[in-house]
C-alpha cells in the first residue's frame, strides 16, 4: 500500500454571524485550527448588511496560504 501526503496550499472560509464579536470569534477558533495545519491568513475581507427589518448580518472570507509557500 502506497500512502502519499500532500500538504494544502491554499484554503478559503467563509464565515457569517449577526454580530461583530460572534463573527470574530467565529475567525479566530478556525485561525488556529489552522494554525495547526501550518497554513497563516493571506488575506481577510468583510461586509455588513442591514436587512429590510433593520437587523445586521456581518459575513467573512478568509484566504488561508501554507508556511511555505
């Protein structure tokens, strides 16, 4: 049996919550999930919408690169 491993280059997340410190913390648990997976945030971005009703909703991408590369 031939195992072979191959590390991840590249990982992208989203994330969305009703408010701010609830989406942070969303972020923060996976940062170090992935941490653990030796890939460190390349790049993070945010929007806010505000519904009909006047409620707000926080989404987040977060792009993931290896160490290495």
């Amino acid at each position: 049996m031939n195992l072979q491993l191959d590390l991840i280059e590249d990982k992208v997340e989203l994330f969305e919550a009703r408010d701010l410190p609830s989406l942070e913390k969303k972020m923060n648990e996976r940062i170090e999930i992935n941490k653990s997976i030796l890939l460190k945030v390349h790049s993070a971005s945010h929007q806010m919408h505000v519904d009909q009703n006047g409620a707000t909703f926080y989404t987040a991408l977060v792009h993931f690169k290896n160490n290495k590369a």
